[in-house]
C-alpha cells in the first residue's frame, strides 16, 4: 500500500510536468534570449504558471527544439517550488525533458501531497515507463511518511 500511494503521488507529479509542456506563462525580473543557442533564461522571483500547475525559482531555463516552436528542456535551479492541486514537489533543482518524457529534481527533494510526504536528495521519474527512483547521497536515507485515511 506504501509504494502505491508514493507511485500515484510521483504519477500525479508528471502529469503536471506533461501539462506544463505545452503551454506556460512566466514572469520573472530579468529575461535573457540567446537565439543562436535557442535558450531564454527567466532569472529573479521566477513564476510561471498555467491552468494546471504553478512554479516558482530563482531561475528557469527553457531551452527550445531548432524551430524554436516546442520546449526541448526546462530547467529550474534555486528555491524550486512545483504545485499542482494537492501536491508540492521542492528542491534546488529540476529538469524536465519532454522528449525523454523524464523529471529529475536534485537537493533536499519533498514531495507533499495532503498529509503523506518523501524526502531524499534525488528523485528520477520516467514519465513514459510510470517508474520512479528516490535516493539519497548524503548521509540521511530517503524517508516517507504515509496517512492512510
């Protein structure tokens, strides 16, 4: 029951970053667009947003395909916060790659959804194969507080 409810918690996660693939409305202080290298980088009191998924950094990435029409990586460093509905993901960092259809979130990850968490270093999801890998490089282990209701 345990890794079941931490699977559909870590499902729902990707889900949003599916969603956040494809439409997405970013205000930040300061944007920098570098054409030749198909990048703009969002940097101070980053929020970005759609209808389904709210994130907040210190700086986003979004590097994009050679059209410079769909979003080949995002990547979200400092302070990173992810809410969809109930669920909050933080950590220093994250990066989604819609291609590989893959998230990986780096430093002091937590993963809340109502009164259930995980805690570890890194978490790995794999969108496409519904697998999800937490690990922990320092010396704490990875930790998850289950409710079941």
């Amino acid at each position: 029951m345990l890794r079941n409810l931490i699977n559909l918690t870590i499902l729902n996660l990707l889900i949003i970053f599916n969603a956040y693939a494809n439409e997405l409305k970013i205000s930040s202080d300061k944007l920098e667009v570098d054409r030749e290298n198909k990048i703009s980088i969002f940097s101070g009191s980053v929020y970005a947003y759609n209808e389904d998924i709210k994130i907040w950094s210190e700086e986003l990435i979004v590097k994009f395909n050679n059209n410079e029409n769909k979003i080949q990586q995002l990547n979200a460093k400092k302070k990173v916060k992810i809410i969809n509905q109930e669920i909050t993901a933080t950590g220093k960092t994250a990066i989604y790659d819609p291609n590989l259809e893959t998230l990986q979130m780096y430093g002091n990850v937590e993963v809340t959804e109502s009164k259930n968490f995980v805690i570890c270093d890194e978490l790995f999801l794999d969108i496409k194969n519904s697998t999800s890998i937490m690990t922990s490089v320092s010396s704490n282990r990875v930790e998850a507080f289950i409710v079941s209701e």
